[in-house]
C-alpha cells in the first residue's frame, strides 16, 4: 500500500508564545489563534487594564495565559525579557500610524512611527533570535507588517517608510538565521475593522477609496488575519522564511 504523506501539524501544544500589543484589535487576535492551537501566551503591552481583560477573557476559555505590562520602544526592557525567557514563538503586533501629507509630516511623528514600527520591531527581533539560537532552539518570529509594506498610500509617506523598512530588514534576518532554524516572516493585512482604525472608515472618502482597492468587496476583519499567524508559528510553515504573507483581498493584486 501506498505510504501517504501526512499533513504538518498546526497544533502549539507545548510551546510558550510572545504576542506584542496584545490588548485589542489584531494583537488579541493573534492571542487567540495561539492559545487555541496549544500554546502558553505571553501577553504584552503597555495599558495594564485592557491587558488583563483580555487575559482573564482567554483564561475563561480554558486557555493558559499571563500578562506582561511593558512598552515596546523600551529596548532595554526588551533585552532584559529575552535574557530571561526564551519564546518558541514571538509574533509582533504593536504599530502606530500618524497619517498626513509628506509635506505637513513634523519630525515629531516620524520619530514616534520609526520608533515603534521599525526600530522596536528590530530590536525586538534580535533579542528573541538571540536568544533562541543561544538556547539551541528552533522557533518562528511574526511581524504583523501590512499591505502598505508592498505600495505606497494616501497620506502614508511616514508608515510605508516603516513598513517597507520591515520587510526588508525580515528578509535578511532570515537569511542570517535560517541555519540555525529560527523562521522570521510578516503577515501584510489589508485595513482591518478594530476600533483604532473606525476613524478611518467614518471617513466616505476613505471608504470609497478603500472599497474600491479591495477585490473581494469587504473590508478585513480581525479573524481573516488569525490562521495565517497560526500557521506561520506552527510547523505546518517549516520550510517558510523571510516572506510575507499577504492577506489584502487582492489591493496589491494591481
């Protein structure tokens, strides 16, 4: 009889995960679809409140979870985390976004988006790869990038400046880490319906542009990013790294 290949597992049963801005919107759902595949959930941010409702609310499904009150920009909080504790998996899902003309941008607001989005995301990326590697562990990093990662946008100098910096900076770690087995990759949404985005919905000039880019119709929801951020933190994505996924309903189809 034929020997039929078998499916990789999905499951993180096991394995201790970091999640960044995991307090709302993509960052809690990227909680979610860890703890639901197994997975002991670090949850990180800077607002200690919602941080812990979002906690208790996945320790309420029977999903083992703890918080982490800690901001991101903080390098050496960083450095003193990945010192301490070596994530199998660490997915990266705080950003900001101050949107304007290139024209109008004050250097006030590139240095608040280039600080999170960027330079955090680097360092935040060295420290977890460091430590795996010195630990002899094989493990996957996830940035949550965006669409905007791969065009330009309206008002958006300053955030496709950060994101296309994100990719770049993701194909070479991979590269640099690959043989030591540690995976790094982005996931590139689409605009997601979460509350931090709404102002950008209530705008019809906004809406209609973002209707208009999006083949599929619709605008993404949190849940449309969840399997992708499983997948690449499982061993279903064994043979994936330095790429991106895109998960934009076809805008950078064009």
């Amino acid at each position: 009889m034929t020997d039929l290949p078998r499916t990789p597992s999905f499951s993180l049963n096991g394995k201790t995960a970091l999640v960044t801005g995991a307090s709302s919107g993509i960052g809690q759902g990227c909680a979610v679809a860890l703890a639901e595949a197994g997975a002991h959930v670090v949850c990180a941010a800077r607002g200690a409140d919602r941080l812990q409702d979002t906690v208790a609310a996945l320790q309420s499904n029977s999903w083992s979870a703890e918080a982490l009150v800690v901001d991101q920009t903080d390098l050496e909080a960083l450095k003193t985390l990945f010192a301490s504790r070596v994530f199998d998996v660490v997915v990266n899902s705080a950003g900001l976004a101050r949107h304007s003309r290139a024209t109008e941008t004050t250097p006030e607001d590139f240095d608040a988006v280039a600080n999170l989005n960027l330079r955090s995301a680097y360092f935040l990326s060295a420290y977890a790869g460091k430590a795996l590697i010195n630990a002899g562990k094989r493990g996957s990093i996830v940035h949550i990038s965006s669409q905007m990662g791969h065009v330009g946008g309206i008002d958006r100098a300053v955030y496709c400046a950060t994101k296309h910096g994100l990719e770049g900076m993701v194909k070479s770690m991979a590269i640099e880490w690959g043989k030591q087995g540690v995976r790094i990759n982005t996931v590139c949404p689409t605009f997601i319906r979460t509350p931090l985005t709404q102002s950008t919905f209530d705008n019809p000039d906004r809406a209609a542009w973002i209707m208009d880019m999006i083949k599929l119709d619709r605008v993404g929801e949190v849940e449309d990013i969840m399997g992708a951020v499983r997948y690449l933190a499982s061993d279903a994505s064994a043979l994936v790294t330095g790429t991106s996924m895109l998960i934009d309903g076809g805008w950078t189809a064009d």
